[in-house]
C-alpha cells in the first residue's frame, strides 16, 4: 500500500496531463483554438438539450468532460516501451488493448495507456495512445540497421526521471516534492525539439521508406503529436472549424451520427508543416504533429463490434474519394441496420450497460423470480450505457494516414504481433472488452443481491 501521504496516482494523472496539454498549447497554438471551439460546442450543446446535461452529471461525465484528454505517441524500440510502461505506472496507466496498423500501411503497433477502474476514469480518463516502430517492415536492411543504431544511441528519459520512476517503484509511491519533479521531468520525454539528430540526406532516406519511420528515427524523443478533447456535437465542430481557421481533415472516421452514440468518432485539423535544423548546416521542414477531437459513446460486445465491423466493410467501397456530407450520408444508409435504440442494443447484447438499483430499487423490498428486464421495466433498476474508453484501429489509421500527406504503401507483408508488443511492454495487454463485461457484471450482481435475488 502507498504511503497515506503519497499524492495518488490519479493525482498525479490529473496534473500530467494538465501540464502536457499546457505545453503543447504553447507549441502548438492551433491547439489552443481547438480548445476554446470544443468548449464552447459542449457548452452550447448542453444549454440546447437539459436531458443530456442531466444524463452526465448524473452518470459522472459531466465534470471529466472539461479536462479529458487522449494523445498520441511513437516511440522506436522495446527499451523505450519497457521504460514508458513503467512511467505510466506512477499515474495509474495500464496498457489496455491491442492494435496492429500494419494492415492499413502503417508500420507501428501499439496499445493505449488508460486508468482501468471507475474512480479513476471519472477523475480524469488520460490516455496516450503508445505506437512501436516495427523496424522489421522495413525493406532496405542497411536502412534498417541505420534505425535500429539510431534508436539504441538516444534515451527519451532524463537520467532524473528515471530515478524517480525506480524511487516510486521501490517506495510505493512519491512524495509531493517528488511528484512535481515527476511531472517536469516526464513533460521532457513528450517535448518537440526542433533540431533533428540526423543529417538531411539520412531524413530523406527514412522518409521516403515511410514518413513516420522518419517521426519516430530522426528526433531525440517520442514527442507529442495530438492531443485530443472530447466534444459533444463532433459534427458541428467539424463545420465550425475553417471559421476559426482551422482546415479540417475532409471526413469524421468511425461511425455515423446516432441517437445513441456508439464507440468513438474522431476527426481532426492538418498536420502542421515545421521547420526543422538537421545536423550540419542544412535547414528543411518536418510534418507530424496535429490536433484531433473525438465524441465518444457506448462500449459495444463482442457481437456489436462484428456487426459494426461488417457494416464499415459494407460502407467503403460506396465511401472512397466522398466528401464528408456524402461519407456521413452513406454511413447513416447503412447503419441503419445497426440499433439504435439502447432497450434494443441491451437486450441484443450488442452494447454493454452498467445496472444500478434507482430510488424506488432502494426502497423495495426483497424480491425473488424476477429477472432484470423486469425490473427495469418496473422501474427498480436503471441500465447506463458504459462509455467506450479505446480506440478504433481503422480510425487511428485513418487519423495516421490523413496527417502523413498520402501516398504511402497501403499493407505492409508483417502480421499482428500481440505477443511481441507484450514481451516489450513487459506485462500482458489487458482486454478492453473483458474490463467492459467485468463492470457490466459486477453491477448486475450487485443490484439483484441488493434486491434479495
């Protein structure tokens, strides 16, 4: 157990990532405007539906809206995983789920880093979707090996980080002084730096084998390149975004506009276009870091992500080269097979929903032989959609491909390779959807004990 003094790792969560979307509105003041347009949808938005306002306060999402954010890094080996497993320990980040995006021409796999347990989501849901090079899709083996000598001569850590991450290993936990050097050393792993450690010639050769290969290789660390609110109404700051001069990617990924939003939708502005010092005298520009939004919904089973995927794949070819009032009209076309009703995605186990008992529940007496259906329809028990907490392999890689300028390879020859992931993280991946269904059982059988079942 930490020491009763210990700031909590959901403390020092809060302030991380506080800090980091600080340091990145300053480098990136696009950011900031993003920013100030999600909060004044969400706020609109909240004005203009009272039920909703109420349904988040009640369900507590309304006081994490404000400060929830997810960002994205890529890092470049094992050794650099095994360490960042290890930081996001401290804030009570573990790495949940597994995505391979070599299959959409992208040659990284990842897991996101995420708080597992309620009172942490709800406190603050920080995520940093965490991506490794997989530097054995890469064709050239003397580029290859070029990397691979590139990345085994930098560390992303301060040697003061490092000894506070094994100082909170050993002790349990860091002290208040300790957590604020925490935080400023760990802002440094996440922090642009201009000057690249290659030469110009060595950056052309990475980015023409792939441009992230070039992003992850050439600079002294995994610096942050999005960060992402979450907003309400994704549509409407999709629309507003050229007013505030912001130029949005041409269509929101993942699924269409619903009464009942289901998984994740994001979208995002262009990468920014920066200039960059190589070593020696050459000067030149790097393209990687940008600004993203996402509105996110209710947790689908196992069953609702196969209906989900089959109607994606039945979406695409009907989709390609559309603009975004076309895509979304497709997408709403058919997805209309899929529910859109929470009774009908709870009773066909499509989605996941957490149980709770409602006033009249508490005030019942003890009951038998009445099932759960029953007593939602009674009124004793409400059904809460559980809010999707990941990600969606084929958004992050379109969100990946639409900042990377086009043009590149669509497959790689490499498969998923979860164990690899794994043996590099050090510990196993958790599986989002068996988090998903422990909540949704743990809450279905409190309240029928609580009822006397």
């Amino acid at each position: 157990m930490p020491h009763p003094h210990y700031p909590s790792a959901d403390v020092i969560r809060d302030r991380f990532s506080r800090a980091m979307s600080d340091m990145y509105q300053a480098e990136v003041p696009q950011y900031g405007t993003l920013l100030e347009l999600v909060d004044q949808v969400n706020r609109e938005t909240l004005e203009r539906d009272p039920a909703l306002a109420q349904r988040l306060s009640e369900y507590d999402e309304h006081e994490r809206l404000g400060v929830e954010r997810h960002g994205a890094i890529r890092v470049g080996s094992a050794r650099e995983m095994t360490m960042l497993r290890r930081l996001f320990a401290v804030m009570g980040m573990h790495p949940v789920g597994y995505y391979d995006l070599s299959v959409a021409g992208v040659p990284v796999h990842a897991t996101a880093f995420r708080p597992i347990d309620d009172t942490a989501l709800a406190r603050n849901p920080f995520r940093l979707f965490t991506s490794l090079l997989r530097l054995e899709l890469i064709d050239d083996a003397a580029l290859r090996e070029r990397a691979a000598a590139l990345l085994a001569a930098r560390d992303i850590f301060t040697p003061a980080l490092r000894e506070l991450v094994e100082r909170f290993e050993l002790q349990g936990g860091l002290t208040e002084t300790e957590v604020e050097r925490f935080v400023t050393e760990a802002l440094e792993t996440f922090r642009w730096h201009q000057d690249a450690t290659v030469d110009l010639a060595t950056y052309e050769a990475l980015h023409a084998e792939h441009r992230l290969i070039a992003d992850v290789v050439c600079f002294r660390g995994p610096h942050i390149n999005h960060l992402t609110p979450r907003t309400l109404d994704i549509d409407e700051v999709q629309r507003r975004m050229p007013e505030v001069g912001i130029a949005p990617k041409t269509v929101i990924e993942g699924p269409p506009r619903r009464d009942c939003p289901i998984l994740l939708r994001q979208t995002s502005f262009k990468a920014l276009e920066e200039p960059i010092r190589f070593a020696g005298r050459d000067q030149g520009t790097h393209t990687a870091r940008f600004g993203e939004i996402e509105q996110r919904g209710v947790a689908l089973t196992a069953e609702g992500r196969a209906l989900y995927d089959r109607l994606l794949s039945r979406s695409r070819t009907r989709t390609q080269g559309r603009d975004n009032g076309q895509h979304q009209q497709v997408l709403a076309e058919v997805f209309a097979a899929f529910p859109d009703d929470e009774g009908e995605l709870r009773r066909r186990g499509l989605a996941f929903f957490e149980y709770r008992l409602t006033e009249a529940g508490k005030a019942a007496a003890a009951m038998a032989d009445i099932d759960l259906e029953a007593l939602i329809e009674r009124g004793l028990v409400e059904a809460r959609p559980i809010t999707y907490e990941d990600f969606l392999p084929v958004s992050a890689a379109g969100i990946f491909q639409s900042n990377l300028g086009g043009g590149e390879r669509q497959a790689y020859a490499g498969n998923a390779s979860r164990a690899t992931l794994e043996e590099a993280l050090g510990v196993p991946i958790i599986d989002e959807l068996a988090l998903y269904a422990t909540r949704e059982r743990k809450s279905r059988e409190s309240v029928l004990a609580a009822l006397g079942q």
